[in-house]
C-alpha cells in the first residue's frame, strides 16, 4: 500500500500553563485511530513548568498512545513543539543541541524523550490555530485544563477523597 494512502492515526495535543507563566502545567490528548475514530481521551497534571513544558508533554503524551511504527500526524497548536520536530531537530542535532544562537536548546531532556519516541513511529506534523473553532484542539485544550483545576482542588483541600 501507498504510505500516503496507508491508515493514520492522529494525535491532536495541549499544553496549559496557568494562571502564570511558569506556573502550574498539564497537558491534553485526544486520539484518533485510522478510522478516524477517538480511541483515547488523556490528561495529566505536570507540577510546576512553563507553557513550553506542558506542550512538548502534551505531544510525547499523544504519541506515547499510538503504536509504534505507524504513521501519524500530530497535530497542535503549538509552532514551538511542531517546529522542534519538523525543521529545528537537524540543526540542533549538528550543533550539539544548541540553538541558531549558540545557546543550549531549552528543555533538553523533553526534547530529547520527544525525538526517541517520535523516531519510533512516522510523524508527520499539522499547525492549528488555538482557540479558532478547531472542535479536537479545543478538546486537548479542555482536557488540559481540566487536569489544572483538579490539581488546584486537591492542592485546595489535601486529602480530600482520600481514606
């Protein structure tokens, strides 16, 4: 078969990061399989980190939950993470995992567990506008602060729920 025409998988991804920037960060998935169908819906709540934290989660998140070796498009909001995949990775790879102007690549080691688990299946990668009607980015946007406000009640009321 064709690998244009061969069954995809997608992974639509999100990061959060409120209400401060760094400040508490989770992340957002929803999973396709080639049918086109929602296979998984995942959230998690990170800790403490930045927005580009929670992204880069939210995409190894996403493919974490796909098979290994297919063909899939992840698809995000987020240039910073898509960007990192698709056109930085070569050049920060020559240069020793620093950036255009000689800097160590922020976030290092997410990036480097991205990468592994990108080259163990065919990632292709798709731009979305956030917040612009995209029903599956806002899905991945809701579920990632969904994992934020069940953190901050938790934090609010520790040991609530707990025997």
């Amino acid at each position: 078969m064709n690998a244009d025409r061969s069954p995809h998988w997608t992974a639509y991804t999100d990061g959060a990061c409120a209400p401060t920037n760094p400040g508490p960060a989770a992340w957002g998935a929803v999973i396709l399989g080639p049918d086109g169908q929602t296979q998984e819906e995942a959230r998690g709540f990170i800790g403490r980190g930045t927005n580009q934290i929670a992204e880069i989660t939210a995409a190894l998140e996403g493919l974490l939950r796909v098979p290994e070796g297919v063909v899939v498009e992840l698809v995000s909001d987020s240039q910073y993470v898509l960007k990192g995949l698709s056109e930085w990775r070569a050049g920060w790879e020559r240069r020793g995992f620093r950036n255009s102007k000689n800097e160590p690549v922020a976030n290092l080691e997410l990036w480097k567990k991205l990468f592994a688990v990108a080259d163990q299946r065919r990632v292709k990668v798709r731009w979305v506008r956030g917040h612009n009607g995209d029903l599956l980015n806002e899905r991945a946007d809701a579920l990632a602060n969904e994992a934020l406000r069940e953190a901050a009640l938790e934090r609010a009321a520790p040991g609530a729920g707990r025997s």
